[in-house]
C-alpha cells in the first residue's frame, strides 16, 4: 500500500485581489450560488492551494472563497472554486471563462472555471488515487487507514483507483458539480461548503458498512482544514473541517428517476411498477440506515419543537408568498393535529433519512435496480438541522411531491397519474418495512405540508413559472379531512 504524496503549495497573498472583480460578476451568476438577488461586496479567502503551478500553458488553483453579502448575517458563504488559467482560453471552453486578469499576479492571463477542462479535472482523481495532503486539502480513499472522520475507512468500497482515467463534466443544472471519469467513477464537488460531518459522506460510508447495494459505496473522498491550515502534515478535525467532494462507481447507463418519469408519462406508459420498486428501494435504504446509526423515540416533549419548527416555516412563508395566506388556518391545522396525536401518548422513530429525496436523486441501472444518490439533504439548513433524526416520513412526503411535480410537467395533464405512481410507491415500501406510510396519516400530510411550504417559497424566488404546482398541494393539503 502506498503511503500518501504530501508536498506544500503556496500562492500569492495577492490572488484573491487580482480574481475579485471577476469573480463579483461571475459567482453570482452561478447555478450553485446561494446568495442570488443580494451583491458581493467583498471576499474573504479562507485557504487556498496551487495544484498546477503557471509554468506553461495551464495553471490551477483551488480556492475556499468566503462571499460577503451585507443583507446576510453571519460570515457570509464559504464556495469552493478550481480556478484553471492560461494564457487564452481555446474555444471549447468558452462557456467555462471567468474574465481576462488586468491586475495582481495573474494580470494579462485568462481565468475559467477548471472543471470544465478534462486535464485539471484529471488531477483531482490522481490526488485521489495517490491520497495526496497539498496545503490545507486531504485526499483520501477507502483503505487507507485513516477514514473520513465521519466513519472508519471499512466500509466495504472498492479502493482501488486506475490511472489514466479521461474526465468529463457533467453539463446538467445541479446545486454542486458532477465529473464523470471513464464512466468507472463519479466525483461530485460541493460547492457551498460548511464546516463539520457531512451526511453526503457519512451516510453512504454508514450504508456501505451495512452492505446496502441501494447507495454506491465511497470510493475517495476530498477535505481540507476550516481554519486554512496550510500543514499538510496536520491531522483534521471531522467537526472542524469541510468535506469538498464525494468519489463514488458510476452506475453506468443508469436513468435519472425524473427524467425517466417525465419520459414514460410522455408516451403514456404506465410508471407503477417503477414507483413500487423505487418505495421497496427507499424502505431498504431506511432499514439499512435504522441500523447503521442511532434511532430515537418522538413523544410529546420531542415533537413539540419538530411542529413549532413547522409553523415558523409557514409564518415566514406567508409573510414572503402572500398567495399562501388564505390557506394559512388551514395549513396550521395539519401541523396541529400532529400536535395533538402526541399529546394523547403517540409516539414516532426517528432515525437518519435522506432529507431531500426527490426522482431526481434516484437512478435506475439498466437491469431495472434503483440507487438513492445524494445524501447532502436541504442545502438551506445548517450541518447540525441535516443530521438530526426524523421520522422516515419525511423522505416518503418528499418522492409523492416529486412524482406531483412530474404530473404538472406534462401538458395536458395525465389526469391521475400522480396518484397512481404515489399509491404504489407506498405499496412497494409497505412491502419491505411491512407498514404503509399511508396508514399514519396526520404524520404524512405534516409533513408533505411543510414540504410544499418550502416549495412554494422556493418557486416564489427562482421559478415563479412552477409557482402553480406546489400551490396546487397547498389547495389539497389544507382543506379540511
């Protein structure tokens, strides 16, 4: 087994004044960003790290950039960036450009977005696969001894990573950012980073442990110091340290769960079958996780704050969609009679979900098995909020608005479709966890409720056009009975 390339890196305390008013215009602009509609005013650099040095035609730099925005509070988001530069961009990398340099140490030199470019895309895998420690990042893979903080390195993943592998992005709209390395591998990037555990590390390597074959297993994994420690001798902190990128197999041929959805209902074909295999995959994966980590009884005292939580969801949501505010009494109610089921004595297990399970986090292989990908939950709550336990109602309330959203995509509407696919994706996850999530339904309709809550508010402000689907649940989920 080799030991790990440790080598220093260093750049120019001037690097970040040289890319800011580039960057000013470019981040924001962003799929990935999550401050839209508010200025960057400043950055702050929190480490960053020279993989390539500029000695001929390419350089690369991965920055840990904190934006600040004033109409935030706190520090301001922490991103992750790899910054290509050469001295012309060739034309297949036009969409990648950031700007030309007119100051600081990269002035008269072009810079772009370096994951667009196979060759720096290539030397994150070697870094990977050679577990090397550059500045302030570690790269680690399965086996090496050390494990990721989150969980030992045991985890029953293949470790093993060839040379020479050719990259290429994925093109598609994510929230982070996705390299696929001759269809054998799959590194997805992160790029709003927090400090601590990440769940979109620690739960596959949990489901690995457990022989879960419904989650791809951990191959490599990418971290580096929060405090932009630039020692690579230096050991990390799990809860101290950001988790930048996740190496998984690619599930080659697979179909994205939305995208086949949308396909099937398209031609008119019946998706069921899919929909009961995808609730039989989703109950395995929860079983799985009941057993990999900690469970928790909810009674009164632990559900209380659950439903507190929920209406101030509502509240603020009424107070930003006006549209919601008829509906609110209504709303309320759901949230209150999950209330006072506990107040009677019911009680409910929590335990690790997903947290933000969706078609589009599914795939299917091409001999018909389904893998749940993804486990990074709601990007707009904090670490700690991810990795609470919750009822596995939660992820069930999140696939029956998913197959909704599906329903409204087609026009015209494949009237009961929905309904069709949301019954059997309950049917196939009674038929492994021998309990119907429909058979508790105060529970499910809280929390499709505050699903469609946060869907409304999302849609307000990114795609007002989609406005009308989740208002379409709000009608339903209020109404009374």
């Amino acid at each position: 087994m080799s030991e790990a390339t440790t080598r220093s890196a260093t750049t120019s305390p001037d690097l970040l004044t040289s890319l800011d008013p580039l960057l000013r215009e470019w981040l924001p602009r962003q799929r990935w960003f999550a401050g839209k509609g508010r200025p960057v005013t400043d950055f702050s650099l929190v480490a960053a790290t020279e993989l390539l040095p500029i000695t001929g035609q390419l350089g690369l730099y991965h920055l840990l950039v904190r934006a600040h925005q004033p109409a935030l509070q706190g520090p301001g988001d922490c991103y992750q960036l790899l910054i290509g530069v050469r001295e012309a961009l060739p034309p297949r990398l036009a969409p990648a450009l950031i700007g030309h340099v007119d100051r600081g140490p990269l002035s008269g030199r072009t810079v772009y977005d370096a994951l667009y470019d196979a060759r720096p895309a290539e030397v994150l895998l070697e870094a990977m696969r050679t577990r090397a420690r550059i500045g302030a990042l570690r790269f680690d893979r399965v086996g090496n001894g050390k494990g990721a903080g989150e969980a030992a390195d045991d985890s029953g993943g293949e470790g093993e990573i060839p040379a020479g592998l050719v990259a290429r992005m994925v093109t598609s709209e994510q929230s982070n950012s996705s390299i696929v390395y001759g269809d054998t591998f799959i590194l997805k990037l992160l790029r709003r980073v927090l400090p601590g555990i990440n769940p979109d590390l620690e739960l596959p390597l949990a489901l690995a442990r457990e022989g879960c074959p419904r989650v791809p297993a951990p191959v490599a994994w990418i971290r580096a110091a929060a405090t932009g420690t630039t020692d690579p001798d230096a050991e990390l902190d799990p809860e101290d340290s950001y988790v930048l990128g996740v190496l998984q197999p690619f599930v080659r041929g697979a179909a994205d769960g939305w995208e086949l959805a949308l396909r099937e209902l398209a031609k008119g074909e019946d998706f069921s079958g899919e929909a009961r295999a995808l609730g039989r995959a989703t109950a395995e994966v929860h079983l799985a996780l009941a057993r990999a980590l900690p469970t928790t009884t909810l009674g009164h005292a632990q559900l209380r704050p659950l439903v507190d939580g929920m209406i101030e969801r509502l509240d603020a949501a009424i107070q930003a969609v006006p549209a919601l505010h008829p509906y609110g009494p209504g709303l309320r109610s759901a949230y209150e009679a999950l209330a006072d089921l506990a107040a009677e004595g019911q009680t409910w297990t929590a335990q690790r979900v997903h947290g933000d399970l969706h078609l589009g986090q599914c795939l299917r292989s091409p001999s018909g098995e389904w893998s749940l990908i993804d486990f990074e939950g709601e990007p707009s709550k904090t670490l700690t909020e991810r990795r609470l336990p919750q009822p596995p109602v939660r992820d069930i309330a999140g696939m029956l608005r998913s197959f909704d959203y599906a329903a409204h995509s087609l026009h015209p509407r494949s009237p009961g479709w929905a309904e069709v696919c949301r019954a059997a994706y309950c049917s196939g996850y009674a038929e492994i966890c021998g309990r119907d999530p429909r058979t508790d339904p105060v529970l499910l309709r809280a929390y499709e409720t505050d699903k469609a809550v946060y869907e409304v508010v999302y849609e307000a402000r990114h795609r007002p056009d989609w406005l009308p689907v989740p208002m379409s649940a709000i009608h339903r989920l209020s109404a009374p009975g």
